[in-house]
C-alpha cells in the first residue's frame, strides 16, 4: 500500500485514479478500478444521457466518480443532477469554467475535482474550491494544451497549492502509466496519479480489439498533438485546446492545413466516416498519450493498479535505503 493524503481523502487504498475517458472509461472500467483499490471515473464525454444512465447501471452500485468536458455539461446541465444523486466520492471537470457547475457540486456535498493544463488554470480551481487538483501535462493522450510537461508542471502546481491552499490536493497526470511514473508523480509533491492510456488499454475499457492491436503496436514517438481529428468529428472546441493522438494517414495530411482542410471539410468527413465504419486506422486513430510506448498488452485494470502500485513502492522503498 502506498498511503497518500488522497487515499485518506477519497477512502481508497491506492492513490490511482482513472481518467474519465470520454466514451471509453464507463462503468464496468470504473468499478474495476476501485475494486482493486483505485478510484474509477466514468467520462461524461459529450452529454448523452442515455449512454450515461447505462453506464451507471454497469458499475453495479460501486462507489465510483464522474467527469465530464465543462463546455459541453454546460449544454447538458441535467447530467451533473443526475450524477450528484448518485452521491460520488468526487465530480472531476476539465476544460472550461469550473464556476458554474463548482457550487453545485459543493452543495452536494462532493468533492470537486478540477483539471488543469497551466498555472493560470490552477489558480482558477483553487478560487472555485476544487479540492482536488490534477495537473495535466502535454504528454497525456486525448484533449488538453501543448503548453506543460508533466515532469515540470506537476511541482509548480504542487508549490502553488501549498502556498494558497494547503488542504487541497494534487494529482498528476500525462505521461503515467506504470509504478516508475507513480512514483516519480509522488517525489514530485503530487498526492496521488490520474492515468489514462494505460487504462485505455486494459480489458474492461470501452475499445474495440482493432484499436487495442493498434495502440499496442505503437510507441511515443507515433503520437502527436493535434486539431485535426476534432475538425473532421465536427467537435468545436474551444481555442487553444488540441487532442494527442497516434498519428496516421489522416493526420500528415491535414495537420497544420486547417484553413484547406475547412474548404474540403465535406469530402474530409466523408473519409473519415468511412474510415471509422472500417476500423481503418488511417483514418481513424487512437486517443492515446506518449506512454503508449510503455504499453504492450492489454490486461485486466486490476493488475494494472497492483503492478503499479506494486513496483512504485519498491521503487520508493529503495530510494529511501
């Protein structure tokens, strides 16, 4: 056991959180992992109520959290009523502003949780009184900001925090996705990991099998951050926001040409609608972070929360001899 500020916080034994992955972290992935000693995050993505309601059927009354993308809750503001009922252990909220939904979330009784990309962001979530933070670096798969490392950001956040709020705790994420990263998270100051693409690739994820033959074939070097992927999906997300990626076909066409890809975009979609339908990953592509290169198989979550945790406490116990 690896005994954190947020494994007393969130009642939990392990200080690993999944990353509510849109789409991909529902509830039979959340469940696993917070049986297995985490805490599981089902992903709101874009606000479909009925894909929502079902996958809180699927974690089968397991204490588990929510996340949702805040610009696009603010469409569908009922699904935040419909996860509070549910009174989860905590409500995570990316992207946008925090303030409308952060009061709330309070008066239920949860606790926030705000993900952040920069300092600027950091200082935001603490004034709408997240009590948990999650700095996110560029290395993390799917949507945030090329403007952070994880490896720097996370004990920037982690000194702010201490200065303006020592009770609120700080989670990294980006680039973890074994105990060498869990353990490095917690030298630098951060209470606890957010991880995705290592989970993106586990049993109880919502990925197909083509996806998971393609992820694992890759390493870091195939990822890039991007828009290209989001314009093609028709997703209008807000400036300054982008979607790391393996790259593919689609991709070194595109990227860095939106003003033509925009003038083609009806021809584009039509490609990229076929490609999907065809599990063509040329066209389509896989949502995955720079540690998809650490990732060479496909396991069940819960030994990929006790392997992490497992070799992050003899990485630390060692460091401590």
């Amino acid at each position: 056991m690896l005994t954190t500020r947020l494994t007393k916080a969130l009642a939990i034994r392990h200080p690993v959180l999944l990353a509510p992955m849109a789409m991909v972290s529902g509830g039979r992935l959340a469940a696993a992992v917070t049986a297995a000693g985490g805490l599981g995050l089902v992903g709101g993505g874009y606000g479909d109520p009925a894909w929502l309601r079902s996958e809180i059927a699927q974690a089968q009354g397991a204490p588990i959290g929510y996340g949702f993308i805040t610009w696009s809750l603010a469409q569908t503001p009922d699904l935040l009523d419909t996860v509070l009922a549910q009174q989860p252990p905590t409500v995570m909220l990316s992207f946008g502003d925090l303030q409308p939904f952060a009061d709330r979330i309070h008066r239920a009784g949860v606790p926030l949780t705000a993900q952040v990309q920069n300092l600027a962001q950091a200082r935001r979530a603490l004034d709408a009184g997240a009590e948990i933070i999650v700095a996110q670096g560029s290395e993390a798969g799917g949507h945030g900001m090329s403007v952070r490392s994880t490896f720097a950001l996370v004990p920037e956040v982690v000194d702010l925090v201490a200065e303006r709020s020592p009770e609120t705790l700080v989670a990294a994420a980006g680039g973890v996705a074994d105990g060498r990263g869990l353990a490095a998270a917690l030298a630098l100051g951060a209470d606890g990991v957010l991880v995705g693409t290592r989970f993106w690739a586990s049993d109880e994820a919502l990925v197909s099998r083509a996806a998971h033959r393609r992820a694992i074939a890759a390493d870091g070097d195939e990822t890039i951050r991007t828009d290209v992927f989001d314009v093609v999906r028709q997703r209008d997300w807000p400036e300054g926001y982008d979607l790391r990626l393996v790259s593919n076909a689609l991709v070194q066409r595109w990227h860095g040409r939106r003003d033509e890809l925009l003038a083609r975009l009806p021809e584009a979609v039509s490609s990229y609608r076929e490609g999907v339908a065809a599990e063509d990953f040329e066209v389509d592509t896989v949502l995955v972070g720079e540690a998809v290169g650490l990732v060479r198989d496909v396991r069940p979550a819960a030994d990929i929360v006790t392997a992490m945790v497992r070799d992050a406490a003899r990485i630390l116990n060692r460091a401590g001899d």
